[in-house]
C-alpha cells in the first residue's frame, strides 16, 4: 500500500496542514468551501483522535471539490498493469463490482478515466487500470505501462503458473458509427454488466459511457470493458484474461 494509507496518532504539530490549506486558499483564491472542508476534517479526525496523513487528505478535498464528471481525451489514456494492490483513494469509482468465485476474487471499478479491475489469488494480487496520463499513480511494483494507441497485446506469467493475458484497442470511427456503438452500450447495459453514463463535456449533447462485463469460471475471469469518449469519436475496447494454473 502507498506510504500515505494509514492513520497517525494525534500531535500538535499536525495542524500543519490546516495551515497549509489556509495559505493555499489565499493564493489561488479557492473558494472557501474547501478550507471549510479541511477545517472540518481535521477537527473530527481529532475528536476520533486520529488524523489522516496528509496524502490523503490531499486527495481527499481533490476528489471533493475538483472531481471530474466528464472524460479526460482519449489521447491521454495509459494502460497499466501492477503486482500489487492500489490505494482506493487514488481514484473516484462511480460503480464497484465484487465477484468471487473458487479461489480467486475481484473488485471490478468504473473510474472518471476507465477502470480498475483488482484480482487476488493466494496471495498474489494484479491491478488492471485504464486511466489519464496524468493520474498519480505509483511506479513500485507496476508490470507494465501502454499509451492507449492502435491496438495491442500483452501477457505476463506469475508465480505459480497464473497467467494474465490483454488486448486492447482504441479506434476512432465517423460520428454515426460511434452514436450507433454508444446507444447499443447503453441497451446492453441496462440488461447486463456494470454501465456508467458520464456528464456531457458542453460541445455535444450526451456524455461518455462506461460498459463492463465480467465472466467468471472457476479457474479464470474475462473482463470486457468499453469506454467511449465523444469529443474524439473514439471508443476504447479491452478483454483480459485471468487464468489459474491447470
């Protein structure tokens, strides 16, 4: 987990932050709100006696006031895989998923970018995400990184003989075909899977989706995931496998 996911004990020397906030809110004008937030944060983190480190509070008033509701572009789309797990705070989930089955479980998330499927096996966890280039992320422990372009494949052996295979593809496509595709998602995702309608950019009328199924067996589980992004006419597709030793 990263340096800033646990809890310290209350010290006098932690109001630090506040004050950091208040300096913050002076200089960039942030509407006070947030210095509200923080202040009120740290005070019942006191009362409960204890506080957050600051990474997470950090992260936490992001994701309060400055959460995205549309896409980033498609252009600025990384593909990562990690063998280890990610800090829930690093991203904003508007739909989870919890599957298990034999030995093996997952969490399956609908982010602000993508998504981020975690699977665990004895032990051994991977960490699938599809997310903006600039997102923070950790760079410990990650397998691989792809900017999402063209079409491409992957796979990587585990201990154990656990296998993780991926394909994915970004397409850009005339706007007719990439309306009819995002409706087809939609009705789809009203039947089956995990589907997410996100807020419109200003320049088009209807928002990006978000279309995750998952299928599961008792020594694998594919993941298929699709995510549009209007102002590009662009639709990103994925498939991933993860496979249990024979």
């Amino acid at each position: 987990m990263l340096a800033f996911g646990g809890a310290e004990q209350v010290d006098n020397h932690l109001s630090t932050p506040i004050i950091v906030f208040d300096l913050i809110a002076e200089t960039i004008l942030v509407k006070p709100p947030f210095v509200r937030f923080a202040h009120d944060a740290y005070n019942d983190s006191q009362r409960r006696g204890i506080i957050a480190p600051l990474g997470v509070v950090i992260i936490a008033l992001i994701r309060k006031f400055v959460v995205l509701t549309v896409r980033p572009r498609v252009a600025e789309l990384l593909f990562h895989l990690y063998g280890r797990p990610l800090h829930p705070e690093l991203f904003e989930t508007y739909q989870f998923r919890c599957v298990k089955r034999g030995d093996y479980e997952a969490k399956i998330d609908i982010t602000s970018a993508g998504h981020v499927v975690t699977w665990r096996y004895a032990g051994l966890t991977l960490t699938e995400v599809a997310a903006a280039a600039h997102h923070p992320l950790p760079e410990r422990r990650r397998l691989f990184s792809y900017r999402l372009k063209g079409q491409r494949s992957d796979h990587v052996e585990c201990r154990g003989g656990i296998c993780y295979q991926v394909g994915f593809q970004l397409e850009q496509v005339d706007p007719e075909i990439f309306w009819v595709f995002q409706q087809e998602l939609a009705d789809d995702g009203r039947q089956r899977g995990m589907l997410h309608k996100f807020d419109s950019g200003g320049r088009l009328a209807l928002g990006a989706l978000s279309y995750v199924n998952v299928e599961t067996r008792n020594r694998s589980m594919l993941v298929q995931a699709f995510h549009t992004f209007p102002e590009d006419f662009a639709l990103v597709k994925s498939q991933s496998l993860f496979q249990l030793p024979q």
